[in-house]
C-alpha cells in the first residue's frame, strides 16, 4: 500500500516534481527534436497538399478538408506518444508512491505544466506552415483563433490517452481503448457525417466529442462572412455565389459560436485533468501490467 508523504507540503511536492519534468524534457532533447521534425514535416506536407486554396466553389470543400485533417491525424499521433511516454515513466512512478516520496495530485499537475512549453512548441511549429501555406484567412486574429483550438484539441488528445493509460495500466489495452475513443471523435465531428444525419444512438458522442468543437470553431472562423463562386456558372451572379455562414447551416454548425466552443474544450480539459487525477489516486497503489 502506498505511503504518505511525511513532512513535505503538497506544494513542494509540486515545486520539486515541476523542476525534475522540466529538467528531463530539457535533458531528452533528442526526442524533442524527433517530434519537432514529426510535427514540421507532416505539417509541409499538408502544406503542399493544400498550397494556397482559392476562392472556387471546390476550395471551399477543400479548405474543410485541411481543417478536418489537421484535427485529426496529428492528435491522432500524439495520442499513442503520451501512451508510451507514460508506459517508460510507470515502473518509476508506482515505486515512488509506494514508498510515499509524493501524492498522485502534485505529481499529475507537474507531468502537465512541466510539458507545456514543449507542447506549445510542438503546436506552434505544428500550425505554422500548414496555416499559411494552404491559403487560409491570413490575417492575425484567425491564426491565433486556429492556434488555440487545435493546442485546445491535442492537450485533450493527450489527457485522454493519459486517462485511458492509468486506467487499464497497460500500453497495449490504452492503446486500443484510446483508437476506438478517438475514431469515434473523428466519424461524429461533423466532416465525414453531418451531424444532423447522425443515428441518435451515436449523436451523443458528438456533444462530447472535443474534435468536433475544433472543427466546428475552425470553420466559423474560416468561413463565416466569406463567399465562394461556382465554376462555370451561366446563370444569375447570386446563384453563382456560395457563401460560408450557408455552408456552416449545412454542416449543422449554426448552434454554436466560436467562443462557445472554446469554452466547451476548455471545460472537456478541466474534465480530463480532473479524472486523471482521480484516477491516479484510485489506482496509486496497482502495479503496472507489461
């Protein structure tokens, strides 16, 4: 059974266990790298795959597309790197708090704020090229717009995985656990199915879903008040023209604004933060499974 700490306040605790993340994130700068390159190349390729989009009717699918994508193969890919950061920390960490060197609740707000800066390095090199060179609004306020939603959308790809990984205390089965949450996110976002068309048994997991909130933010601020013209087009000049606040109607993207959906993600981390602490708490004292 796991000790409790004698004679050291849970805020040393936190103030110890911060600088130790952030010395180990410092000294692993050979894994850093590697993930800033993962980050910098998937998103040149998407880049290039996107170059530059234009104002035609086919854009503007294509500047959904870009969104979408972005949303989910890279949060995707963080997903399964905090499942395996966690699985070559666990051994050490269920020693520890056997023999009482902390609780679990300094130790799980250290592990967040002390990878924050690499998280915020990773998400701005991330969003960078893939913002700019696909063309998308370029001025500042929506870049920092598509900037918070997807940092918003891979913390809580990663809490998840961190839930899903203290959870069942094996790789293998948070591994599987945390793909067949994160598809759902990804078939009820709204890009693949509308939502509107969705069975109403699965309908919920959109509501809880953040991928959809990201999507859903991204393209108000892409789309709302911009106007698109059809190809070939030999009628009228205003049935030529598409415009983004129909398309959001569409999507089924009329329900809430921008700031709304903000708000919604940061209340899901909350959440998450909250059950990973709880769940390191409930399982301090089970030994981890190979």
């Amino acid at each position: 059974r796991a000790q409790r700490p004698k004679g050291i306040s849970q805020l040393r605790q936190l103030d110890i266990l911060l600088r130790r993340t952030l010395r180990n994130e410092l000294r692993d700068r050979s894994e850093l790298t590697g993930q800033v390159f993962q980050a910098l190349l998937l998103s040149l390729l998407f880049g290039v795959i996107f170059f530059q989009l234009g104002t035609e009717a086919a854009d503007l699918r294509n500047r959904k597309a870009v969104l979408f994508i972005s949303f989910t193969l890279y949060p995707f890919m963080a997903v399964f790197d905090t499942i395996a950061k966690y699985a070559s920390q666990q051994q050490m960490l269920h020693h520890e708090l056997i023999n009482g060197l902390y609780r679990t609740t300094p130790y799980g707000i250290a592990k967040i704020l002390g990878e924050l800066p690499s998280q915020i390095l990773l998400t701005v090199t991330y969003s960078l090229p893939i913002y700019w060179m696909s063309g998308l609004r370029a001025d500042a306020a929506s870049y920092f717009s598509y900037l918070a939603v997807i940092f918003l959308l891979l913390q809580l790809s990663r809490l998840m995985a961190l839930v899903a990984s203290v959870l069942h205390g094996s790789p293998n089965y948070a591994a599987l656990s945390a793909n067949l949450v994160f598809t759902g996110w990804i078939l009820t976002a709204g890009y693949i199915i509308n939502i509107e068309n969705l069975w109403d048994g699965v309908r919920w997991i959109s509501f809880v879903g953040p991928i959809r909130y990201a999507f859903q933010g991204a393209c108000i601020t892409e789309l709302q008040n911009s106007t698109f013209l059809k190809s070939n087009c030999n009628t009228t000049l205003s049935s030529c023209i598409l415009t983004g606040d129909n398309d959001l109607r569409t999507l089924g993207f009329a329900a809430f604004t921008f700031n709304e959906c903000i708000a919604i993600m940061s209340s899901m981390l909350a959440f998450f933060l909250l059950l990973v602490l709880l769940l390191l708490w409930v399982r301090r004292d089970t030994r981890p499974m190979s």
